[in-house]
C-alpha cells in the first residue's frame, strides 16, 4: 500500500504530506493542512501488520484494540470527526519542511530512480513489537505485547 502511494504529489512534490492510522483503522494520506488526499480501510490483519512495526506500546494497544476499519462507512474515509486527524502544519513547520525537502531533492529522486529501475535494495519489514488487537474478554489486562 505504501508503495503505491509514494509518489503522491502531497508527499513527493510538496514534502509536507503524511501518512496517519486514524483510531478508526483508516490509514490516510493527509496534506499539511489535514485534508484527506486517500484512505484505506484496514483490516485487524493490516492493522496489526501496521502498527508491529514499530515499538511496543500500551496506549497505543488499547487505542487499537477491537478496531476493524472495514467496518467504517466509506463517507467517513474521507470526511472523518475532525478529532481523529493530528493538528495540521504551522506556517513555520511548512517552511521548515519546505527548506528540508529542497536540501535533500537530489537523494529523493535518486532513490526514486533506483525504485523504478529495480536497483533500490531496501531492507525488508522489520517486525519490532506484537501488538494483540482482539478485543478485551473479562480478566485480560495487557502486560505488554502478546506472546508469540
């Protein structure tokens, strides 16, 4: 999915865009200002997949957990509870990620061509947490990430 989405003007070109995991399971592509460019609904699969990537922690567990985003009206994709969204960029974060971008332009579309030309040797997924994203039965307080 984030292949796909890479070369979307909002990222590439403007270097302010981001990507967001709403705590609807709705992962977007937002501007600096928070519209939302593109959405996909994640499955507790994806969800999970998404979020073991990076470290482990509780909050963020019981923000998650029982979330399936197939299950949110695709109007709301777009157009969600304006809670859901981080606060948008200031003028002075934009210049800052402005001037960021053009300092690294050539390593941008250095890597880019690589990509494209299937010379880019990334490292692959790193697995660095277990989240368990079920829903609470009766008795199951989290100890921190689930056990393999």
């Amino acid at each position: 999915m984030f292949k796909s989405l890479r070369r979307h003007p909002d990222i590439f070109e403007h270097g302010m865009g981001i990507y967001d995991i709403g705590a609807d399971g709705i992962l977007r592509l937002l501007t600096a200002d928070r519209d939302v460019v593109v959405a996909i609904a994640l499955s507790p699969r994806l969800l999970k997949a998404a979020l073991d990537r990076m470290p482990f922690s509780q909050e963020t567990e019981d923000k998650y957990r029982g979330v399936d985003g197939t299950k949110v009206p695709k109007e709301q994709w777009f157009h969600p509870d304006k809670i859901i969204l981080p606060e948008p960029l200031s003028e002075k974060s934009k210049v800052e990620s402005r001037k960021r971008l053009e300092e690294n332009m050539q390593l941008i579309e250095e890597r880019f061509k690589k990509i494209d030309d299937g010379t880019f040797e990334g490292c692959g997924v790193i697995v660095r947490s277990n989240y368990n994203l079920g829903p609470k039965t009766s008795g199951d307080e989290s100890q921190g990430p689930a056990a393999e």
